[in-house]
C-alpha cells in the first residue's frame, strides 16, 4: 500500500509541474508581476491536497525585449507548495539552481496520531 | 505591400491566439475568477499595438468538479482586444458562438490623417 | 531525510502534471492522436528520473467542433509513467475517473540491494 | 465589412499565437525535434483557413540542461502559415528577428475571380 508521505510528495510534484507549464510563457513585466504571482497563487490553492503556497517572481530577470516586457520563465519562478494528505505533510519548492528551475521536496513528515490507549 | 488594417488584423489575432492557449487549463473557480480576469488583461496590454484589452469569464460555466474546482475552458471566455498599427485600429473578439470559443473580427478601420494642406 | 520512494513519487507526481498543462488545449482529431502521442512520450522521456512513458489518446471523445476537429481534453488523456530514484520505483497514472481526470500512484517500492555480506 | 484579405491576416495572427504559447515549454532534443515538428504542424493544419503549414525547429538552439534536454523556446520557431478566406490568401512567418520571436504577414493578396461577363 501507497505511505501517505508518497501520497503528499506525488501531490506537490503534479502541482510544481501543472503551475511550471500552466504559466510559462506568459507576458510579464515588473509592473504585472503582483498579478501573474496572486493569480498562480489563486489558482494552485484550489487543487485537491494543497494546503498552502506562495509564489515570487524575480524582477531582476525581467528584462525588457525590443517591446518592452519579458516572458514568464522557469527562472524566474521561486513556488512553494504544501500538500496533506490523511496525516502526512510535504512541503516542496521550485527554484533556480546554477541555472536550472529545480523541483525538490524540502521535507516530508508525517504527524503520530494521538495515542487512544 | 501590407496595408496598416491587416497588419492590425494580423496583430488582434495574435493575441487572441495567444490568450487562449496560454489560460486555457488553468484551475479556476468563481472566487478566483476576478483574479484570472486581471491577470490576463495585465498580460494582453504588455503586448506590442494592444490599445485596449477586457477580459470576462462566464462563472455559470465553472461546475464544480468533485473537488470544488473547474478548469478554464475556451468557452468560459469573452475576451476583447484593440489593436493599433498606424492609423489603422483593429476591434476583435473571442467569445462563445453554438458552443465553441468563436474569434472574429468585429471592426477594423483607418483614421483619415489630417489633410496638411 | 527524504526516502527514494518518496522522491519518486515526487518526480511521477511532476511528470503527470507538467505533461497534463502542458498539451491539453492542443488542437487534435483521430487521424492526428498518433502523431501526438508520439510527441508527448518523446518529450516526457527526456526528462530526468524517467525510465518509461505510455500515452494514449482516447479517440472516441474527440468529437468534431464546427470545423472539424476537436482540442485535446485531460479526459482523453491517459497516460503512465514509471519513475527511478535510487533503488526506487514509482509508476503512476492519469487516467479518467468517473468524469475526472484522476493522477495517482499506481505502485512504488524499493529494490533490496544485493547483500554484500 | 471586412474585407477578406483582413480577415485572412486575422486567422493567420491566431494560428501564429496559439501555436506560440501552445508549444514554447516542451521539453525537446535534437532527437525529438522532427516528432514535435510533424505534431505541431498536424494541430495547426486541423484549424479553420489554414491552407499550409510549416514548422522547423533550429536545433542549434537546443543547448543540453545539467540533464540533457532543453525546452521548446520562441527563438527556436520558425514556422510559416498560409490562410486563406474567399478569395484571399495570407502568408505569414514566425521567426527570429534580433533575439526576438518575430511574427510578420508575409504577403497578403486577393485573386481576382474570373469574369462572367
């Protein structure tokens, strides 16, 4: 039988990779980024399982094309995401290391039910 | 050569092709539907000759599936684009039509300059 | 410290998402599905952790817009994808149930290692 | 009313667009490319007035990932449309123009019907 601990880490991945391809693309500027962030934001926290998330965009990696806005990249994403599932918790992050938008779970845990002895 | 009102033919669909499959998928239910409707236009308006962008979702169309939420369908939106090149100006619209998500062009025309005599 | 099977399930968990948000919405028809089916596997295979995908398209929900075609709906998605990590396995689904187009953990465990003793 | 030649030039942007922010994202490698080239040219030819399409990936572009692969970027389109509405085609062009994913109306013209007279 599946652990609840996989259960919660297979949950954040499918939200990490939905938000990753859901949103990369997207015109943006600095000036929008408040946005783009609480429209993510709005959008993950309705997905079964999640139980918070926050997102921040980089602006230092806005930088202007000819037209003068950017396009939403992997790199500039820094997510978090927390995921339940029956007593288990795992929290993951999207961010971007040496270059790379890296998906990993920070923790795991499962919460001892209370003893009914 | 290409005249001014089909380079802003040209644009108005661009943005409207881009639009829709950039949100299409993207989680959303009543609640968060003010905050999708913003983020789009703040998106849209970045683009190159965009003059004006509204954007509406259709929340009588967000049934809720089994766990609370809907996906965004082409058919959720009403979406208005301007576009200028030159003096040319180009209104266009994506909305729902017997079912499907119907783009078309609702005006396009070209300002008189000034006579400089 | 994470367990393998938890990074597995994390990495499945990714996969199943990003494939999910990033194809639907793909206009496709019967006489297509195979050549996208195609793309989606080559596209999923390259990325790290994965030993093997299958996708299916399924046929008979792609009926005919006014134009002809139909776009590519989570519903007729399913798809399998077997993770590694370490000595972990994790092979997960998305499939549709019962009107919903269900992700989940279909098995995942660990390889003993050859004793060394 | 809108002339056809406008409205040729607007099926042309929404192709253009769609096929944009539909595939920018995908996981590609050299070895992928010709698969992600013949599934995006087999979803654009399904949409309405589409006459011919033709889509080339530049595989120079596709510079390997700490784990070998590369996404599906703008600047590795290059991807040519003809529209057609009554009697006026339109040819327009996705490419890189300046580090930039330009998207331009090639020639737009109207053939004369022939003379009842």
């Amino acid at each position: 039988m599946t652990r609840d601990c996989e259960q919660a880490a297979f949950e954040a991945g499918i939200k990490l990779g939905a938000l990753y391809h859901q949103w990369v693309g997207t015109p943006v500027s600095p000036a929008s980024a408040a946005s783009i962030e609480s429209a993510i934001e709005k959008a993950v926290i309705l997905q079964p399982f999640v139980e918070e998330v926050t997102v921040h965009l980089n602006r230092d990696l806005m930088i202007p094309n000819r037209f003068g806005y950017s396009e939403l990249s992997g790199t500039m994403l820094d997510a978090q995401v927390v995921t339940r599932v029956g007593f288990a918790y795992c929290r993951a992050r999207l961010a971007t290391s040496e270059g790379y938008p890296m998906m990993r779970i920070v923790e795991c845990h499962e919460i001892s039910p209370v003893s009914d002895h």
